[in-house]
C-alpha cells in the first residue's frame, strides 16, 4: 500500500503485523518434538538396540512402528532420533548463532581490520563446501553427538555473523548512537542500550535458521555413517533401512524407511515455519510493485 | 519503410501538441484507511498551451502526473482524462502501452528512476523502438540528438547512471521524456534541486519548447518563480484539491485563495527581508476526510458552516469576474477594510483671525484583506496617524467612504456601531497615556469585555488570564493586582495589546507602537506581535516611521507623504528598487545605502507613483536585469536561486 | 582487477590445504592412534602403519613437515591410499568426473528453473502463482536432500520402474554406438540429477524471486512502464537483469551446497562419484583418501566461485565501469 506521504507530512504510524499463523503451526509442531524428546525414557518401550521382536514384523501394539531387518523395535529408535534432532537443533543450532552472531556484531560495530579480517573468514568457509569438511573432521575427531554439535557450530558461524554484521553495520552511524557518544556514553553503554535490543529480533531468526540447518546437518552426518553407535537417529534408520539389500521387495520400506525420512521434514517444516513467521514479523515490507495486470 | 529520426512530420501526425482535459479526476488508495490522493480535480489544458501545478507534497500532483499516464496499479482511479478527445480511463493496458510515452510522456523527478545496470543510451532508445520502430541505429541518432539538445552529448548513450552527476541525469530524464515527441509532456518538479548553471540550461530549454507551442506542457512544481516564467495559466492544489486557477501573473502575484496566499507568503527569497511567516496548523492527515473545505483548519478567515458545510466550488473571486476561479466559500480572501478617498484636514490658525487648511490626510484609498499586514510609513507629519484614526473611525472623515467586514463603518449607529467596534482595535504609541495609572492589570484588560457586556464576570476573568498569557505576560494574581505605573515601558504595552486583543477583534491598527521601547523590547514586541496576527488571522495596520522595522512585519508597505500614498509594494521591491523619492529618502535614513549603492539615475518627476527614468520597476518578474543597479538581479525574486 | 580475484581464491586453497594438514596433527595424542578408529574391529596392519609413518613424516619436525606436504600437492601427488593399496590420484580421477557431471547438469537445471520460475513467480506476486510456488519451494528446502532422493527412488524407480535404481551405468553392458553410451549415462544420470536439482532448486528461487521483488518496486519499474514498454521487456531487461547480478555471485556458495548434498544423493542411489569413494574411506578410516578427496572437491568449488566472480565483474556495472 503506497499513501501519499511525502517530506513535511504527518507520517502514518506504521501498523505493527501481528504473528502470521504459521508461527503458531511452526512452534506447535516443535513443542510437540520437544515434549515427546523430554518424555522419550517414559515412552519408549524397549531398549534401542534390544532384539525386542521377530524382524520386519509389520506395526502392531506391541511394535507401533514395526521392527527392522535385525528385529529392533523402531518406535524406540525413532524416539531416540527425536532426542538427537532436539539436542542438535538447540546446542548447534544456538551455538552457531551465537557464535557467529558475536562475531558479527563486533566486526559491524568496530569496522576496519576486524571486520575485514572476520568477514574474509567467514567467505572462505562459506565457499568451501562443509560437509565434506565435517566429514572429515568428525572421522578425526569421533562421532560423539556433543562433539558433532560443537564441530557444527564452529563451521556454521558465518551465515549469523553476516546477518548481524549487516545489521550492526547500518545502525552503528545513526545520529541517536553518535548522541550517545556525545553524552560521554563509551561503546558497553552505546553496544547495551541501542543495539543489542535492535538485533534480539534479528539473531532470533537466525537462530532458528541455525537450528534447522543443524537439524539437517546432523541427520545427513548420520545418514552418511558417522552418526554415533549408541544413539540411534533418524539419518542411521534411513541408512539401515537403504542398506538392507532386499528393502524394495518387501513392503517394510513402508514402516521402516517412510517414517524417519516423515518425521525429519515435518520437524524440518516446524523450524521452517517459525523461521517464516519470524522474517515476516521483523520485515514488513511496504514496496509496492509493477506487475502485469490491470493499469 | 521505417520512419527517419529526423523526419519530424511522421513522428508525431498532429504538431501542436493535444488538447488535456480532465474532468472529476478522483484517485483513492484503498488503506485501510482508505487515502483520497487527488480529489474531484477538473482542468483543462489547451494544445500547446504550459499549465503550471503549484503545489506543497502531500498536494497530490504526483500522484495526478502518475494517474494521467495511467500508473496508479494500487490506487482506485475515476474521472475522465481526455486526450484529444480519447477518455485515457476507458483504456485496457495494452492499450495505455501505445499511448504511453508517445502521446503523453512524464519527466521523472527522481534520479533512481534510471536503471542502474544498463546503459544511458539503451534506456534513451527503448522507447523510440518499441513505439516508433526504429531500429537500432536510428535509434541511436535520435537519442545523441536529444542529449545534445539538452546540454550533454553522445557520450552519455555510452555511460551507467552511476556515472553521471546527478544533475545530469535529471537532464538525462528530460530528454528521455522528449524522445518520442510527445503531444503531451508533464514535467514533475523539472528544477528542484538543481544548481544554477543547470537550472538556467533546463529554464532555457523549457522556454523554448513552450514558445514552439508543438507540445502541451504540464509543469509540476512547488517553485512559483519557474511557474511564473513557463506557464500561461497556474492551478494550486492543495491536498489533492484544486484551490485557484488562473492566468499565472494575477494568481501568483496577487492571490485570492486563502491558500495560496499563505503558500505565497511562506516561501523565502533572496531579497526577502520579511521574516517568514508559515502556515498555520500542521500539513493535513492524508487519511481524514472533510466534508466541508480541506483548507479549513489551517484558513486565517474560515468560519464554521458557511466553510465546513460543503465542499466550495470553483468561481470567481468576490470582486472579480476574469478568468480566474477560486474555490472558496467566501469568495476568496476576503477584503475586510475597504477606504475610498478619505479626506481630512484641519483648520490652523495662520496667524491672526486667518485660519487656512492643512491636509491631513488627502484623498487616501486603501485596501485591508483578512490576515494580512499592511504597512503605513512616512516621515513625521505624513498623515499617517490621522489616517489610522480615520480607519477605525475615530475621527470623523471629511469626505470618502469606510466599509468595514461589509458594512459601510460611516452610516452604523448605536448597537451595530458598537459590534463593528469590538472587531477592530487600535493600540498606541505609549502605552502609559493608552493605559489609565488608577486601573489594575487585570481591571484595564478587563474593561473592554466589561463595556461590551460579554460572558459573565468569571468567563471575562478567564479570558483575562488566557490573554495574558497569550502576550507572554504573567497571569497570576499578583501581576493582576499591580497598577500601570509599576511595570516597565515593555510589559505594558504587551497590557495594552492584551488589551486590545481580548475581544478577538480582526483587525489591529498599532500606531508606532514599538517606537518608544527599548530595542531588545521592540524585538520581543514585533515578534509577538507577528506571532499572534498568523495564529488568530488578524489583520493589522502597523504604522510607523521607520521603514526597516516595518521591512519586517508588512506583506505590503504604503509609503505616506503629505496625507497621499506616494508607493505602494512589497518590502522586497521597495528595497530592490525604490521609485519615489520620499521612498528613497526614508530608505537612506534607514541605512539603506550602507547595503546597496544608490541606483544611477535621474529622476525629473517626483509624481507619486511615477516611473522616474533610468530606473526600471521590477515588476515584470524574471528576466534578465533591466535595472543599472547592480544588485538588482540578485534581487529578483528568485533570481539565482 | 582480475588478478584479485585469482589471488583471494589462491589465499583461500591455501587455508584449506593447511586445516586439511592441520587436523591429524591437532588430535590429541599419538597422531597415528587417532587414526586408528575405535570403532572399526580392522586394526592396521604394520605394512600399511609404516605406509602411513612415511606418507606423514611424523619423525620430522613440523616445520618440515609442511614443506613436504605443500611441496607433494604441487607436484599433484595426493597420497597413498591405505585400503586399496593405490595412488589417491588415480581413485580422484576415476570419482571425479562423475561427481562434475551430476553436479554440473544439477546446478545448470537448477539455475535455468529457479531464474524463470522466480522471474514469474515475482511478476505475479501475491497470486496463486506465486503463491504456490512459494509454498512448494519452502517445503522443498525443509527436506534433507537425501529424503528427497529416497522419495524419487521409491517413486520412480520402485513402484514405478522407470529408471534405473542405482549406478551410473548399467553394469557390464556393451554399445552399439557412441549415442547409446550417452543415452545410459543420461538414463541413469535423471534421478540422481533431479534429486540435487531439486534441493538446490529452492534457496535459489528464493533468492531470485526476493531480488525481482525489490527490483520490482524500483522507480525504473515505474518509468519503465511509463514508457509503455511490453511485460516481456520489462521482467528481464530491467527486472531480471538486475535479478541476475546476485544470482551469479552466489554461484561459488551454492556450488558449495551442492557438492556437500551430492554426497547424500550419491549415496542413495550407489553414483559412482566422490561421495561414494568418501564414504567407503570413511568406513575404512582411509584418511589419505578422504583428505585427498576432500581438497580435489574444495578445488572444484574454489574454481566455480572464481569464475563466478570474474563474471560479476563484468555484470555489474558499478564495477565494471571506464
């Protein structure tokens, strides 16, 4: 909506959106993973790796996903991915964010050879491709799950160290901060007051960026054979279940394949959600636009 | 066959340009809420003619040059736009492709109207590819022919907008606009911000296409003194509404609309010498609809019903009947104080039982609209405080006539004698004669609600008190409690003023007012004093002897010599370039000299308003400087910007 | 000025090539203990152990150790690999092309879609174009690449067999001509390549349709308009070609993204490319491969990046001026 508002008139006060409704779905479907990833000991029935059932048994009360080729019952293991994506999301997904989130915050606020030194890093490891790299480092340093995370969060800084450069960057020379430098104010006080509240709304939506991309990351890591032995996760089911050779000429594809791959897009597809909705919030953007259409 | 670039005749069929004429142009943007851009406008533009479009922003008239190239995707658009009798609205947007740019064009304001990842010349050559079917190489003559045409050269086709400066491009868009040789050409703000070099280049090459008469221009521009030069006929619009329209030397010197007047009188120049005096209110809320005139709130003379009842329409002004059209509904602005010929003198005793005549004041008429300053200078002796007097009728005239709010002030008797009273008030040369030394504060503001009989003895104790504060005067019981003789020169004339100011009259003639204060004391006077006359739209009557305070505080300035108006202008021509010599007398002892050497001149006659030779009166506007004196161009108003 | 480009890409490698020397020698302890996993029951064999003693110089101080290592890429030798018993070079150079072709015919797809889509997705902004578009795109880019390929195997290959499920050509099989050699390839190179396509699809749409968007509000939009120019000039001369400019410079990032997502979807459907040979090291912890590997496919990118950029250079005005 364009109005006719130009220099020396009464600006409107701008409408403040209010949370789309994919906001709610988003954050409905990963309070539900977060309760089901708190409540997983209660829930599961058996032991992961126990041999709790005769193998490829089809769903049934007992085995509410059905069991795999060695006879594990998949509902447990599938309990145990929730636990994993929820431990990555949340340590790797605010690691990353934070980590690259103070970095660019700096390099934005004191400029010059920090920044040129920072942001020079962060393109190196932005075009270098990263999994591989992961891949490397987690066959060196062992396929823990903290250690995965931490790798993750120190190889997935530069998106958030961006984001918050830039917005650093374009706050840093407004009049109300150099007042502040005028009021004798040093660069805690200006840094407190003026910019962190500013970009809270900004590392928030990274920080759910961030979270899924470790999502992601994690169940691919797995998926690939670097997940960790004693945990199962979602990538290590799919992984079991593609490997085992005679998987298409039965039909436990449908219990054993489709259910890890489902539960990891509608998980993905919560983040994705609240990631939205959180762009749309911070965003709103009034341009208008030539189309084709009616003049 | 393709058409040649430099075949004029097949680029454009009809060479005089087409006829505009937009009737009940409404463009709404649906919100919430809902934005009324342009409001019932109707106008109409002859071929070739250059009509001019004053106006502030938030008045709508980018919004009107978008909407009359059909460009308002967001907004609702009614009303018929005719061009050359086809009705633009009723078309498709295939349709308004072919019409676009190559029967009516717009010259942007904005540089970032250039795209910056291709190139000046590509950008020039789209245009007369897709409509006129060069191809690419006459389109290339053409645009090198345009850049020439505006000052730059074919080495522009060939750079990026971020290459060129950004008078440049603007320059850049002005050709872009000519490309195809449109029949109409509206031009948006085509001098803001340009420096004057370039300023001059676009004004000369804007005079010359309107003197070709080949293109019907439309001229949008907050800048009155390009207006003045280009266009024909000048309308004002004011959020989105149209308030005068008319020839452009009567509209823009001596508006009729309220607002235009105002507008007029808000903008500096370089030999403005009067403070600027703003508008009054806040630029309206696009989002609020008035029923009655838009310019309401904001009107030193609106009043409730007779302005808020309905939307005005278009007529001539009160006293008028040229082709100039005001929207107001009391006929524009309105005259309060109308004088003919009034005649005074007084018998003196010429020694013995002889008695002889001395003219007072000797056959002066003079006009007094609502919220202006009139000015009234001349030497002592001149007449000018019999003259004040004789306004407010208190000396009876010898002969002439006095109407006052449009009711003759000589024939009124009794009660409608004492209404017409309270409208108008005087106050005086010193204020310790002008107040009684027995009376309180507060009983000497009081007294003039106390005579006519107005409210109850608590409303008039509150509007003492509002009055008081309202000249910056202490408004406590002690101040009211304390009698004339205690307060300083200063304090009590602002008394005075309050009370010549608690019955809100509409008129205000100060006689030398601030002539026995102390300068810091005349400056905080004046400036109240100027203050309180935009907020109430108050008329006033300053007179005074000493031209350079006056300079400060009149819209016009009467220059008194012997009981007659001798010059009459505003403060900025006066000071440009006095004609009469009583003017220029007055002027040098006010140190006039000590700015501007005096004019090189003779002057034969000292006729009152007479054209001495040698010295030329700048009242053509702007042009190149016919006067000898030096200064007089950078006097013009506007001159180089 | 070129040669920057070429010289921060130089930069780059080499901080790469010394975090790949870095990382063994970081783990604590015995450098070669931590090459011996703890999970693989396989322990090393004394002949393959004194293979890897001299292949990393551990008796050499550090510095040494450098020179030697920098002094061995330059000449191209990669190493030795430990469970197959063969130059790493020869096993990059049988992976390689492979990898190059499903990435290349991945990223080309990818691109042609995502620009046209995202050009009209843009000018139809808000409508039900758009609209769906917007929704399929972000549900693509919510699904791990690998999920993606493992519904186009089940889908395509499974329940309806149209292509092959795995491999890049059909094993042991003989041509009649050039043209049915390719056409194997191709047949074999669909799944794979939709798969990757796909998951690079999304991001780039976004940002070719969020670009478009902005460029759409522009004033030049609207006097481009004003000048009655057709929708077709309008979208790509003005719209899509400043579109373009942040297209290409994300080439290098996005060739990054892909070649990471390439390892996924060549594990799915057994592509005989790089991820394959990476995964097989990382099962034998064969870390002369996987570091060998791992510097062919950062040189891969590293290139695609500065290419990309020299490009830009002559897109953007801005830089490429007089």
């Amino acid at each position: 909506m364009t109005v006719v508002t130009a220099v020396g008139s009464r600006p409107l006060r701008p409408r403040r959106p209010t949370v789309p409704r994919i906001g709610w779905i988003g954050t409905a479907i990963l309070g539900g993973f977060a309760a089901l990833a708190v409540a997983a000991p209660l829930l599961a029935p058996y032991r992961a790796t126990a041999l709790s059932g005769r193998p490829l048994e089809p769903p049934s009360l007992a085995h509410l996903v059905g069991t795999n080729a060695v006879g594990q019952d998949l509902f447990t293991q599938l309990l145990s991915g929730v636990r994993a994506a929820m431990f990555v999301a949340v340590v790797a997904g605010s690691g990353a964010a934070l980590l690259g989130g103070s970095i660019g915050v700096l390099a934005g606020w004191w400029g010059g050879g920090v920044d040129l030194v920072v942001m020079r890093a962060a393109d190196v490891l932005l075009v270098i491709p990263r999994l591989p790299l992961l891949i490397v480092i987690v066959a060196y340093a062992g396929p823990g799950l903290g250690t995965r995370s931490t790798v993750i969060a120190l190889t997935f800084w530069p998106e958030a160290a961006k984001v918050l450069r830039a917005q650093v960057r374009s706050l840093r020379h407004r009049d109300h901060l150099t007042a502040a430098t005028g009021f004798g104010a040093g660069p805690s006080h200006s840094l407190r007051r003026h910019v962190v509240p500013e970009v809270g709304l900004v590392l928030a939506s990274a920080l759910v960026a961030a979270a899924g991309r470790a999502v992601m990351l994690e169940v691919g890591l797995a998926f690939l054979g670097l997940g960790d032995p004693n945990q199962a996760s979602w990538g290590s089911i799919v992984r079991d279940a593609l490997k085992f050779q005679g998987l298409f000429f039965t039909r436990a594809w449908a219990w054993w394949l489709l259910p890890p791959l489902l539960a990891t897009g509608l998980l993905l597809a919560g983040i994705t959600f609240i990631g939205l909705a959180a762009e749309r919030w911070v965003n709103p953007r009034l341009a208008r636009h030539v189309s084709g259409g009616r003049p | 066959m393709s058409p040649s670039p430099h075949d004029q005749d097949t680029l454009r069929p009809n060479r005089s340009g087409a006829n505009l004429e937009v009737t009940d142009l409404r463009v709404t943007y649906p919100g919430p809420p809902p934005v009324r851009a342009v409001d019932e406008l109707s106008f109409t533009a002859g071929a070739g003619e250059c009509l001019g479009i004053l106006g502030e922003s938030g008045s709508g008239k980018s919004t009107l040059a978008r909407a009359l190239l059909g460009l308002v995707p967001d907004g609702r658009v009614e009303g018929r736009v005719g061009l050359g009798g086809v009705d633009l609205l009723d078309l498709d947007e295939k349709a308004w492709q072919e019409v676009r740019w190559r029967r009516i064009a717009l010259s942007f304001q904005s540089t970032a109207a250039l795209n910056p990842v291709l190139r000046v010349g590509l950008q020039m050559g789209e245009p007369s590819q897709v409509h006129l079917g060069l191809n690419s190489r006459q389109a290339a003559a053409r645009t090198n022919e345009l850049l020439e045409q505006v000052g730059l050269g074919p080495w522009a086709a060939d750079r990026y907008p971020s290459e060129l400066s950004g008078g440049q491009r603007r320059l850049v868009l002005l050709a872009m606009a000519l490309v195809c040789d449109p029949e109409v050409l509206i031009l948006d703000e085509p001098t803001a911000g340009l420096d004057p070099l370039t300023r001059r280049l676009v004004m000369d090459l804007l005079i010359g296409l309107v003197a070709r008469r080949s293109t019907t221009m439309l001229v949008i521009s907050h800048d009155a003194d390009a207006l003045e030069v280009l266009a024909a006929r000048v309308m004002v619009l004011y959020r989105g509404w149209l308030a005068e329209v008319g020839p452009t030397p009567p509209v823009l010197t001596d508006p009729r609309s309220p607002y235009t007047w105002a507008l007029l009188n808000a903008r500096p120049t370089l030999a403005s010498v009067k403070d600027l005096r703003g508008i009054r209110g806040d630029p309206p809320d696009p989002t609020e609809v008035t029923t009655g005139c838009p310019f309401f709130g904001r009107c030193h003379q609106g009043i409730t019903d007779d302005c808020t009842s309905a939307r005005p329409t278009l007529g001539p002004p009160e006293g008028e009947d040229g082709p100039r059209l005001v929207a107001c509904a009391r006929g524009g602005v309105v005259t309060l104080l109308s004088a003919v010929g009034l005649r005074k003198s007084y018998s003196v005793s010429a020694g013995g039982l002889r008695r002889s005549e001395v003219p007072g004041v000797d056959g002066v008429s003079l006009d007094v609209r609502l919220g202006e300053v009139v000015g009234l200078v001349g030497a002592t002796g001149a007449g000018k405080s019999t003259l004040g007097m004789l306004l407010l009728r208190l000396v009876e005239p010898d002969s002439g006539s006095l109407r006052f709010d449009g009711q003759d002030l000589l024939a009124a008797r009794g009660t409608p004698l004492k209404a017409l009273r309270a409208q108008a008030q005087m106050l005086f040369q010193d204020p310790f004669e002008a107040l009684s030394a027995r009376l309180t504060v507060a009983d000497a503001v009081q007294e003039p609600l106390d005579v006519q009989d107005r409210g109850d003895a608590a409303s008039r104790h509150e509007l003492v008190r509002a009055t008081l504060a309202a000249c910056r005067l202490p408004h406590d019981d002690a101040f009211l409690h304390r009698h004339t003789h205690q307060l300083s020169g200063g304090q009590l004339q602002r008394v005075a003023l309050a009370r010549a100011l608690v019955l809100e009259p509409k008129l205000l003639v100060a006689d030398e007012a601030v002539a026995m204060l102390d300068p810091s004391e005349q400056a905080k006077l004046l400036q109240l004093l100027k203050q309180l006359q935009v907020e109430r739209g108050m008329a006033m009557v300053f007179i005074s002897h000493d031209l350079s305070v006056v300079l400060r505080i009149a819209d016009r300035v009467m220059i008194l010599d012997r009981g007659r108006v001798v010059e009459e202008a505003t403060g900025s021509r006066l000071l440009a370039a006095p004609a009469h010599p009583v003017t220029q007398a007055l002027l040098a002892a006010a140190g006039r000299d000590l700015l501007f050497p005096p004019p090189v001149a003779t002057f034969a006659s000292s006729s009152p308003s007479g054209e001495a030779r040698g010295i030329a009166r700048p009242t053509e506007g702007l042009g190149p400087g016919t006067g000898s004196d030096p200064y007089h161009e950078l006097l013009q108003p506007g001159g180089t910007q | 000025m070129r040669w920057r480009v070429v010289m921060t890409s130089a930069v780059t490698l080499l901080a790469v090539v010394t975090v790949v020397f870095a990382l063994p020698r970081a783990m604590p302890g015995d450098p070669l203990a931590a090459l011996q996993d703890r999970s693989t029951a396989t322990p090393i064999s004394p002949e393959a152990s004194a293979h890897l003693r001299s292949y990393y110089r551990l008796d050499r101080p550090l510095g040494s150790q450098y020179g030697h290592y920098l002094s061995r890429l330059a000449r191209g030798d990669l190493g030795w690999s430990i469970s197959r018993n063969v130059p790493v070079r020869t096993l990059v150079a049988a992976h390689l092309p492979w990898t190059l072709l499903l990435l290349g015919t991945s990223m080309a797809v990818a691109a042609a879609t995502s620009f046209l889509a995202g050009v009209a997705a843009a000018w139809r902004r808000g409508r039900p174009l758009d609209r769906g578009l917007l929704a399929t795109m972000t549900a693509l880019r919510a699904l791990p690449p690998y999920a993606l390929a493992a519904f186009l195997l089940v889908v395509l290959a499974v329940l309806l067999p149209v292509f092959p499920l795995a491999g890049a050509r059909t094993p042991f099989a003989a041509y009649g001509s050039p043209l049915g050699a390719v056409g194997d390839v191709g047949r074999h190179l669909v799944l794979p390549a939709a798969a990757l396509g796909l998951s690079l699809l999304s991001t780039r749409f976004l940002l070719v349709r969020n670009t478009m968007v902005s460029s759409l509000g522009q004033d030049y939009m609207v006097l481009g308009r004003a000048k009655g120019l057709p929708p077709r000039l309008l979208k790509y001369r003005h719209g899509g070609r400043n579109a373009l400019l942040p297209f290409v410079a994300s080439l290098g990032v996005e060739a990054g993204f892909g070649v990471g997502f390439s390892i996924l979807v060549e594990s799915v459907f057994a592509y005989p490319g790089m991820g394959t040979l990476i995964l097989r090291a990382v099962e034998t912890r064969d870390y002369p491969v996987l570091e060998g590997a791992f510097l062919a496919l950062a040189l891969t990118v590293l290139s695609v990046n500065a290419a990309a950029e020299l490009v830009m250079r002559r897109l953007d005005p801005r830089v490429a001026g007089r």
